[in-house]
C-alpha cells in the first residue's frame, strides 16, 4: 500500500509540474503538450530536456512550431514499439477465438458422426415405418445443427480474416515507420543498413554497377551553436527535401546517422553518381535558410560528398569505407564539394592516413 501511495504521489508532482510549465508559459492544454512537459518533469528523456532548456534560455518561450518540432522528433516515434506490441496482442486473441472455435466444430463433428453410426445401427434394427421415421427426424435434426454450426465458423472466419488483414496492414505501416527517420522522414540507419547488404549482394551475383554517395553537411555544428538546434533540425531537413527531390525510383536514401545522409544508387556507374551527386550539391546550396520563428536569413547550406563504386571483391563495409574516405577528402580540401576514390584528393588522403 505504501508502494502504491509512493508512485501515487511521485507521478502527481510530475502531473503539477506539467501542468504548472503549460500555465506559466501560456500553451494550450492539449495532450501532446501535457506529454512533453511530463516527460520533461521525469528527466527521462535527457535530448527532449536539453532542447527545451536551450530553446527558453534563448528565446524565453516555445511556439506552437518548436513544440510541434520537440514532439515529432523526440516522443512520437517511441510509440511505435507499443502500437507494435497492441497489434501482436489483438493479433494473438484473433487467433486465440478461432481456435476455440475450430475446436468446438471439431467437437460437433466428431458428434454428428457419432449420430450417424448410431443412425445406421438403428435403422438396421428399426422394425416399423414409425421406427424409421424417428431415426430420420434425428439425422435431419442433426444434419440442420451441423449446418448451423458450419455458416457460424464460415461467417466467424471471414471476420477473422478480415480483421488480420487490416491488422497486418496495421503492422506494415509500423514496421514502415520503424525504418523511417521521424525528423526527415527518410529512412533511418536501420533501413540504411538493411537495404544496402541487399542491394550489394544482388549488384554482385548479377554483375551489375551499384554506386554509394555520403553527404556531411559542413560546419553543420555551427549551425547549432549559433541558432539552436531547432534550427539545425531545419537544415537537416532541407538537405533531406533536396535528397527527396532528386533521388527517386529504385535508388536507396537515408540519414545515415546525425549530419550525415547516404545514398545507394543500383545500376549505377561512377561517372552518372558523380553527376546525381553534384547535381544534389548544387541543389541544397541554391535553398536559402530562414529562420521560421523570426523570419531572420541565415545564409545557405553546403554538403561535402564523397562516392565510391562497387568492385567485385567489395562488400558492404569496403563499399562505406571508400565512399567515407572520400567525403572525409571533401572536408579536407575546402568542402562543398565531391570528390570519388578515383580523384587524387582521395589517393592522397589515403596515402596519408597510411603514413
């Protein structure tokens, strides 16, 4: 009773403190807003209280955008393990009910046919027309019931079905999102890493070009230090939307781990690479930055990129590491640039790292 008294109250002086930062600061009291400063109260979530401190200490208040911001990066995605774990649930009593059904038709099979050895016994021995009126009444009394049971199954299971195939689509859509990076909305490293040993092994049993870009937005700390990391969220998805623009069809994108993207291209030579790549370049340098909450213009963003193509005693960790190689060239010799593991800049930087 004492336990319960305890997390009682510790959990009712988060829900004040929730509720006294929403007053305070003057935000509406809808859920979404009473979640994020709960969990703020907690401490649990160490990123989502860094950003709100950082965001009040520099502007004294969160807009309607930041916290909109604050809780699709930080909150909504962790909701996808319990959706997954609700639909597995619902999923295992869908089964559950079927198979309490099937075993009970089961029973009354195994009734019916009982019924009609019987039946047969007693028409054998039946000695008058009223005699073989009853066997016949009971076989057609029986011969009804097993019907009646057999459209209940019928009807139960295409409810059933129906129901798992809604939940099925319930569960690609989570897995969807599990592989999806929530800020973004390009894949996440999970994906990355999935689908380039995919596309890497098919590349090599067919004998087929495949090409790897990694893009490092430059002096993105800067960015941060300088105007938040709400703004750098921004610039992160600005080069995300100018990935999107450019990259379609087969080709594999993904934010491949804090200020860095990467992209898989099948069926594709270095030369055309080197041309998608700079074509990227250009296109995230030509966006102009703004500040959403002042409107304020914050320059351009540059990417460095680096490309590597595959060679038939690659795998998918020499494929990286060369493509790697050559982005951290372009960072070396004055970013926004590409440069690929045939260009001297490469080679030398190979040469000295060996050294």
């Amino acid at each position: 009773m004492v336990k319960l008294l305890d997390e009682h109250e510790r959990t009712m002086a988060f829900a004040e403190v929730a509720l006294g930062q929403i007053k305070s600061l003057r935000q509406t009291a809808v859920p979404r807003n009473y979640e994020i400063w709960y969990v703020y109260a907690t401490g649990y979530n160490a990123p989502l209280n860094k950003i709100i401190n950082e965001t009040l200490a520099r502007n004294g208040k969160l807009s309607e955008a930041d916290l909109e911001q604050i809780y699709e990066t930080y909150l909504s995605h962790i909701k996808a393990s319990d959706r997954i774990d609700k639909v597995g649930a619902r999923v295992i009593g869908e089964i559950d009910d079927v198979m309490t059904l099937i075993t009970e038709a089961l029973g009354m099979s195994q009734s019916y046919d009982s019924r009609l050895s019987g039946a047969t016994e007693k028409l054998k021995a039946a000695k008058s027309r009223d005699q073989i009126k009853a066997v016949v009444d009971g076989l057609m009394k029986s011969t009804r019931e097993m019907q009646e049971t057999n459209k209940a199954l019928e009807s139960r299971l295409a409810l059933s079905r129906t129901e798992i195939s809604n939940l099925q689509h319930s569960l690609e859509a989570i897995r969807a999102e599990s592989l999806t990076d929530p800020l973004t909305g390009l894949g996440n490293r999970k994906y990355f890493d999935r689908s380039i040993d995919m596309a890497v092994r098919t590349a090599l049993a067919n004998g087929e070009p495949l090409s790897l870009m990694m893009f490092d937005i430059d002096h993105f700390k800067s960015f941060n230090d300088s105007y938040g990391h709400l703004t750098g969220d921004q610039v992160l998805r600005l080069v995300a939307m100018s990935l999107k623009q450019t990259i379609k069809g087969q080709d594999i994108t993904a934010r491949y781990g804090g200020e860095e993207f990467a992209v898989v291209l099948p069926n594709t030579g270095l030369r055309q690479a080197l041309t998608v790549a700079d074509h990227i370049r250009r296109a995230v340098m030509a966006k102009e930055l703004k500040k959403k909450s002042t409107g304020e213009i914050l320059g351009r963003v540059t990417i460095s990129v680096g490309v590597s193509m595959l060679k038939p005693d690659d795998d998918t960790d020499s494929l990286i590491e060369r493509a790697d190689g050559c982005l951290y060239a372009a960072k070396r010799n004055g970013r926004n640039r590409v440069i690929c593991e045939v260009d001297p800049e490469f080679a030398d930087e190979t040469r000295s790292q060996v050294a």
